[in-house]
C-alpha cells in the first residue's frame, strides 16, 4: 500500500495510522482478491486509493461498532 496514500486515508478518517490499522487494510483487500480473483496472476499487487479510501471508511465503521459493543457489555 503507498505511504501517500495511506497517510490521505488515514488524514481524511481521522484515525491514526497504526501497523493494527494498516493490518486491518491489507487484509481487507486481501479478502477481495481472493473472492474476486482479481490481480491473481500479479506477483505485486497495489491498492487503488479509491480502494483504500472504502477500505478504511469499512475499517474505521468496524472499529466504532467493536468499541460500542465492548462499551456497552461492560
């Protein structure tokens, strides 16, 4: 993923750029290229940063709804 635009992503979220949230990123793409076979035959694979924008809406909306349901078992 490019540090441009992972920094973009992270700035227009407003979450921190942690090696967690861009664990979380990859892995999101990960499960596309495996369900879509796209890029399957590419031995590098980039992120398009339309990608890694709704990657980290999804991310960013995964990680407030764990935080609310933690909040609200406590």
């Amino acid at each position: 993923m490019p540090l441009p635009e992972l920094l973009n992503a992270s700035k227009v979220s407003g979450t921190p750029m942690t090696d967690a949230w861009c664990a979380r990123l990859a892995k999101r793409h990960l499960e596309h290229l495996i369900t879509s076979g796209e890029d399957m035959e590419k031995g590098l694979v980039t992120v398009p940063p339309a990608d890694l924008a709704a990657y980290a809406r999804e991310v960013n909306d995964w990680q407030l709804s764990e935080v609310r349901r933690i909040r609200g078992a406590a």
